[in-house]
C-alpha cells in the first residue's frame, strides 16, 4: 500500500505533493530537514493523501500532479474538502 500526499508550507503557502509507503515517517523526514526540496519550506503540514495499491500506481499519478496543474488543483481541492465537517 502506497501513499500519494500533499503537504503546505507554513512559510510560503505552497504546496509539495510527494510519494511513499510510511506516511508519518516521511512527514517527519520533511519537517527535521533531510527532504532536500522542502528543507528551506519547513514546517509543512499534511493536506491529506489518497492511498493506492501499488508503488508504480503512486509514480504515475504523482507524475500526473506534478506535471498538470489543473489535475494538482483538483487533487488538493478534493483533499480540502474532505476535512470539512
């Protein structure tokens, strides 16, 4: 089991949408630094994530997100909307 997540910047507003199969240990690895792309970003907060069945399953759909803005906007559009009551 895979997770495609999305975290926001607390500094900038930003969001970084990433891959992985342990969630909260990568979330940490994010917020002490050791993610060299978001290390200057911290802290991040997790958006939300949508699991998937398979490592190639997770590449490709964060391939789709980082490279069609329409399709990341509806993605974290969807993940909002699911935290509200």
């Amino acid at each position: 089991m895979m997770y495609v997540y999305v975290l926001r910047s607390e500094v900038d507003g930003e969001y970084y949408i990433g891959q992985t199969e342990n969630l909260e240990n990568r979330l940490a690895l994010h917020n002490a630094g050791k993610v060299k792309s978001t290390r200057m970003r911290r802290p991040l907060k997790l958006v939300g994530y949508e699991v998937v069945p398979t490592h190639n399953t997770a590449r490709y759909l964060e391939y789709q997100l980082k490279h069609h803005s329409d399709k990341k906007q509806a993605f974290i559009r969807k993940l909002l909307e699911m935290q509200r009551p």
